[in-house]
C-alpha cells in the first residue's frame, strides 16, 4: 500500500506542476495524456501479494505493466522537462507576447532576438564592429523571417561601405564603424529593432535605422505601411513635428532644428513616410531623424513623441 501511495503523490505532484505552469496546447494535451495514461495503468493492478506466490503467467503480466507505468511517468517527465524549457525561453521575451502565441504563425510567442552574426575587422587605423541581429522562432526558420533578410542587407550596405573605403586608402586612412543593436519595443503585435551605428572618419556621424516588424507577417512595417499609405495622417504627424520643433526652439534658444531658416530649401519640409520609428511604452508614435538631418550636428540624432490625439492607436 505504501508503493501504491507513493505513486499516486507523484501523479497528483505532477498534476500540480501541470496546472501552474502556461505551456502551450500541444505540450499540454501530451502532459495530460500521459498522467492519464500512467493513472489508468495503475488503478488497474490488484493489491500486490508477495510475488513468490503469483503463477508465472501473472507474475511477467504484472512486471509488464509496472515497465508500462514506469515509461509512462518517463515520459511525462520528459513533457514536464520540455514545458520548463519553453518557460526559460520565454523570460527573454515579452510577457505580453506569451499570451499572443496562438494568433501569431509566423515568429510565435516566444521568438527572440539575437545576434546572428558579428564583423569585425582591424586593419592599421581601420576598424569595425557591426554586430548583425536576427529574429529566431521556432514556428518559423529563420531564412523564411522576411524582416532578417532586411536586417542583413542593411548591415551589408554598412560592412561594404567600410570594406571599399578601406581598399581605397590603402588602410592608411582613419575609420571607424560601431554598430550596435538593441530592442526598444515589444508587444503581442510588433517587435522593434533598433540599429545604433556611428561612423568616424574626419568627422563622426551617428545614425539610427530602426525595424519594425509585424509578427504575424514576420514582415518589416514602414512608417507609411503603418499609417495605412494615408497622406493625411502622414501631413497631420508632420504637422506635429513642426510644432514640436518651434516650441522647443522658442523655450532654449541652445535648441536648432532646419525649420524656418534662412535657408529654406534645406528645411525640413515633412516626413516621407520611410523615416525610422517605434512605439514607447506608452504605445504612442516616436520618429527618430539621424544626425544632421533635420538639426545641426551637435543635436545628436533627434526624436519626436507624437500623441495619439495625431495617430490614435496604432500600435494596438
């Protein structure tokens, strides 16, 4: 009797552990299936008698079905083991993403970012260090994620930039490349990827290139995809942007951006729909501009939080 209990403190501990832990339908279907499976076995065996007294016959019966229940509970561990897995994966993403994985075939609920890649060259006074992020899912391979093929073939542009600069001077010159990589959104729509590089030749230049992309799709969404090609609302955050800019500019005189200058043709005019972005935590719009491209050098790469009175949800 005291066999008996033991095992059924072990399928009931097991059942506990099931119920407390979110792992997906199918691993659960299996988890239960063999809990139900190990139970039925068991509840059909008869209280032991001492085996010396059992005929033959019954004595292989009973250790045929005590090896049954034993791969029984064998492999419900092994379901146990890879539901704690999925859960270890998890805590490096979203938690609002672990709720989504059902309505999300294409990267999945637990897709990760991580860097696939990184180049690295030092040559004389040459140098560079451009490391290459990659979505990996494990409903999805990686080469079928159109967002990663959009990822490499920017990194590309900068590692080829580098390369022929290099040729060209003989490696006699002075370059440096950093480009660096980091999440700066996540929900149970969208992952954002941001791309940080800074380039110094005589001078330096920061640049931002920031992939948003759908996880449904695996798809990267730019600015003009996300307002729906909409001339209106892309007028309507441009708009905004002005009025950020000249209040900014009224209230710190230290604060320049090209708007309203004597120079208007290199002022800025409105977006083109193909400008860097993400969502803060807040869910609201932010356009990020690279250096020098609406602000002298000195402002460094500039954002604008746009509310939602302009764009309503989109990140919803």
């Amino acid at each position: 009797m005291k066999t008996n209990n033991t095992r059924q403190d072990i399928l009931n501990s097991l059942k506990d552990q099931y119920q407390n832990i979110p792992v997906p339908e199918e691993a659960k279907a299996r988890l239960l299936e063999g809990i139900h499976q190990a139970k039925a076995e068991m509840e059909g065996q008869s209280e032991p008698a001492a085996e010396n007294t059992l005929h033959p016959d019954s004595l292989i019966l009973r250790q045929t079905r005590k090896a049954k229940v034993r791969m029984m509970l064998k492999r419900t561990g092994a379901a146990a083991a890879a539901a704690v897995a999925v859960i270890t994966i998890l805590a490096n993403s979203s938690p609002t993403v672990a709720m989504a994985m059902e309505n999300i075939p294409v990267i999945g609920a637990i897709a990760q970012v991580v860097t696939f890649r990184t180049y690295q060259s030092q040559e004389g006074r040459f140098q560079a260090n451009v490391e290459i992020p990659e979505i990996s899912s494990p409903d999805e391979s990686s080469e079928n994620i159109a967002a990663n093929q959009d990822i490499e073939a920017y990194a590309s542009q900068l590692i080829e930039q580098y390369e022929a600069e290099l040729k060209a001077s003989s490696g006699e010159g002075n370059y440096s490349l950093e480009s660096t990589w980091d999440v700066v959104f996540e929900n149970d729509k969208y992952v954002s990827i941001r791309i940080r590089t800074t380039q110094i030749m005589a001078s330096g230049a920061e640049s931002v290139k920031i992939f948003n992309v759908d996880k449904k799709t695996g798809e990267t969404v730019s600015l003009k995809k996300l307002l729906n090609n909409d001339s209106g609302l892309l007028t309507a955050v441009s708009d905004n942007i002005k009025e950020q800019m000249r209040a900014q500019m009224a209230a710190d005189e230290s604060v320049v951006y090209f708007l309203d200058s004597e120079i208007p043709d290199s002022d800025f005019t409105g977006l083109t729909g193909e400008e860097s972005y993400y969502f803060n935590q807040e869910g609201q719009l932010v356009i990020v501009f690279d250096e020098y491209q609406v602000a002298p050098g000195y402002m460094g790469a500039v954002e604008f939080t746009i509310p939602e009175s302009v764009t309503g949800k989109l990140a919803e």
